[in-house]
C-alpha cells in the first residue's frame, strides 16, 4: 500500500464540512453578516461624523471628565499621531472594527468562564477546546471565516472574535476563582442573592484579572488587523499590507505605529473606565 494513500487531510474535512454548512444554513449566515455590518457601520460612522479635530476633542473631554487628566492627554497624543501621520480614517476603520470584535468576544467569553468557574465538569470539556484555540495560528481562523462570510470585514471580524474568546475565558475563570471564599461565605450570611454576590462582591473582586483579560484581548484583535487587511477588511492592516506589497517602507511604519496608537488607546480608556472609583455621596 503507497504510505500517500493513508494520509489524513483535516483539510477535506473542514471543507466538506463547510460546504454542508453553507448549504443548510446560508440565511443565517447571511443574517448574522448583516446584523455584524450594520453595527460596525454604525460605529465607523459615529467615528467618522466629526471632522478629526472634533474627536480628539471629545474624547480628551470625555476621559478627563470620566477617567483623569493624564488619561485625557495621552488619548489625545494617540488620536493625535493617527491624524497627523495622514491614516486618520484608516484608524478609525480599525479602531470601529477592533472596538466591534473586543466587544462580541467579551460578551461571549465573560458568561462562559463564569460558568467554568461554577462547574468543574464545563471547565474540563471546554479546556482542551480553548488549548486548541490558543494554539492555532491565527490566519488559519481567517479560512473558514472567509469560506462562510466571503471577504469583506464580516469575516475579519469573525476571525478576530474567535481568536480573543479564549484568553477573556480562561481568565474570566481564573478570576472568579479567586474571589476570596470568606467574602462569598459572609455575603450568603447577610442573605443576599446570587444577583447581588455576583454584582456587588464577585465582580469587583475580579476586576484586576479581568483587565487583564481585556488587555489580552485588545492586543490579540489588534494583532489580526494585519492578517484582515489580507481579506479586504480596510483599515490600517490594509495600509501594512500596501507599505509591505509595495516596498514603501514610510507607510508601512507610519500604519504600523498607528496600531500601536490604537492599541494604547483602547487599553488606557478600557482600563481608566474599568478602575474608576465611583463618586461618594454624602
């Protein structure tokens, strides 16, 4: 027997696979390609409204105001940089997209890695799954998203989503593990409800992790912004890929630490937002 013969093509698989999917359950996909569309439209839009000027200034207002006064001035040294290296819209293109797939990966991630924390067998299944997860280059999430949603920045989206759940849940997990027990046993004591313990005791004793959680999971988006240029999904990964193709080495580097800016900026707004102690009434 030729050794040729005997060999396995996860690849054939997944393609049948997906065909059958695509044949049986087109309309939803479809659905779910529009609804994601219409909200990163709207998004790029709400960025996009105001001249670059305009943005700077409402969102150094809006940290200053919300967050501190260090937050405000290197938001607006971040934004600043992507209008003056000339990828204002370009930035915020990836900004809309990173901002969309953060968000859909968080939603997704936070209730199941508290629902490992709560049952051990969940927790069992679905840690070999997320090894596989983190352990997959990530263009490779690219292929099916494409196959299923074509190019476009549907796909991007969907790839970059996929590629952040798995470190938002594991460490969504790890944080409510380590919410200290006397705290939980002293809240049941009180009599309060499990609402209550998870918004008023387990949440902000798990807010340390789960930022960092989130920082994973902005730097992990951002790193497929690249690889979604490779797709048609605009933005600044559209710009490496032209500086790259083309040799112009200037472009390259200015999108490249546009980036870089982007990155900073959802970390510092993120984390600001996320540590701000509420107000004290009297």
């Amino acid at each position: 027997m030729n050794p040729t013969d005997m060999r396995v093509s996860p690849g054939a698989w997944l393609a049948a696979a997906i065909d059958w999917l695509n044949a049986n359950f087109h309309p939803l996909f479809a659905f779910i390609s529009r609804v994601v569309d219409t909200v990163l439209g709207a998004f790029e839009t709400l960025l996009l409204a105001l001249p670059a000027w305009g943005v700077i200034a409402l969102v150094t207002l809006l940290a200053l105001l919300l967050i501190n006064l260090r937050t405000a001035v290197l938001a607006a040294a971040m934004l600043g940089f992507c209008w003056l290296s000339g990828l204002w819209t370009a930035s915020m293109q990836t900004l809309a997209l990173v901002s969309v797939s953060v968000l859909l990966s968080v939603l997704i991630a936070f209730p199941l890695g508290i629902l490992a924390a709560r049952f051990k067998r969940f927790e069992q299944v679905s840690s070999p799954v997320l090894n596989i997860m983190q352990t997959v280059p990530p263009w490779v999430y690219l292929i099916p998203a494409v196959m299923i949603f074509s190019l476009g920045k549907v796909p991007a989206i969907m790839a970059t989503v996929i590629y952040g759940v798995a470190p938002m849940m594991r460490l969504t997990t790890l944080a409510f593990r380590q919410v200290p027990r006397n705290l939980l046993e002293l809240g049941q004591a009180l009599g309060a409800t499990p609402r209550v313990i998870l918004l008023k005791i387990e949440i902000p004793c798990a807010v340390p992790t789960l930022l960092v959680g989130l920082n994973q999971c902005i730097l992990l988006s951002l790193a497929m912004v690249v690889l979604a240029g490779l797709v048609g999904a605009g933005g600044l990964g559209a710009e490496v890929t032209r500086g790259l193709t083309r040799m112009e080495m200037g472009l390259g580097l200015r999108a490249g630490l546009a980036i870089v800016a982007v990155a900073l900026l959802l970390d510092l707004l993120s984390r600001g937002l996320l540590q701000r102690k509420p107000i004290q009434r009297r």
